[in-house]
C-alpha cells in the first residue's frame, strides 16, 4: 500500500466520521427538494480505463433534468462531492487526481495522453482548480459542448499529464488539497 493510498484512506475515513450527520441532512433534504433519492450515481471511467460507480449528492430534478434550487448551493460549494469520499475508501477513487468523467472522454484518449488512466480519479485536482467555475464558462459559450471538448476537456489532458509527470504525489496532493479549502474558503466569503 502506497502512502498516497494510505492518506486517502485515513483521510476519508477522518471526514466522514465527523461528517456522516450533515451527509444524512442533506440526503434528506436532497431527496425532498428533487422528488427522488438524495444520493446520485453514475458510472465513470476510473483507473486503467476501468468503469465505476461514482456517489453524488443528486442535484437535478429527474423530469426535467434542471438543476434545483438546494442543488445550486451544493455545486456552488462542492458540498454535493461529499459522498465520493466512500469511494476513495473502498479504492477506486483517491482524494487528488483527475475528475473522473463519463465515457467517452478519458477512455478515448491514445498516445501520451492516456498516461492520465493511469492515474485514479479524485475529488480534487489542479484542473478542477482552474475550472471551479466550469459552468459558467460553458454557459458562454454558443456550442458548450463543442467548447467543453475542444478547449477545456484538452487542458485538463495537459494539467492532468504534468501532475503524472511530476510523479511526487503526496506533497503535490497535500498542496492541492490546501488550495482546494483556499478555493472553498475564498467562495464562502463571497457570499
């Protein structure tokens, strides 16, 4: 076991101890507020190109797919990752690491940049960093999706390769993390 792998676990387990109660709140209130189960799954492409089940907090009404009101604070604060720290606990995900995303993305990768599945998706990384505020780019932008897969899909490839590349991960995940509660911080001000 590596002591990136030991981290996350004592990590996640640390978390979740002391954050169980509020998860059990806001599955709760995230079942009343969309009409359906609190807790969102959805199948990711995971380490080695290999599918998971990722754990959300559900966010978007079922009928007609819009986010909801209770929805929008959570992904404004991350809040609605929470649950994919059970998924860093039982090992297909770790803590830093690239976003894990629906096939079709990085399991269509080839050449240098499928180095990337080498590495395990996590909850945060220096990409999703740069792009905390992904939606809102998206949103101005006529072809989103086109955008999405050009331009910002590309350069997390490239952010993802360099934190491969540098190869020392805990104290480049232990940098990450700091900035992660920085970012998280910086927005709670905001409000």
């Amino acid at each position: 076991m590596t002591l990136k792998r030991v981290f996350d676990f004592i990590f996640s387990i640390f978390v979740l101890f002391f954050l169980s109660w509020i998860l059990v709140l806001l599955w709760f209130f995230c079942s009343i507020d969309t009409n359906a189960n609190g807790l969102f799954t959805q199948i990711r492409v995971g380490q080695h190109g290999k599918l998971f089940k990722i754990y959300k907090l559900r966010t978007m009404h079922i009928s007609d797919e819009s986010i909801s009101g209770f929805g929008a604070f959570l992904r404004k604060f991350k809040i609605d990752e929470i649950p994919q720290l059970w998924n860093v606990i039982i090992g297909n995900m770790s803590v830093v690491g690239p976003r894990p995303d629906i096939p079709g993305y990085y399991d269509l990768l080839e050449g240098e940049d499928k180095k990337v599945l080498m590495l395990k998706p996590g909850i945060t990384s220096v990409a999703s960093l740069k792009y905390v505020d992904e939606e809102n780019i998206l949103q101005q932008h006529m072809n989103a999706k086109e955008y999405n897969d050009k331009v910002i899909f590309r350069d997390k490839v490239k952010i993802n390769l360099d934190y491969y590349n540098k190869g020392n991960f805990f104290v480049e995940d232990l940098i990450i993390i700091c900035k992660t509660i920085g970012v998280i911080a910086k927005t709670l001000n905001k409000k």
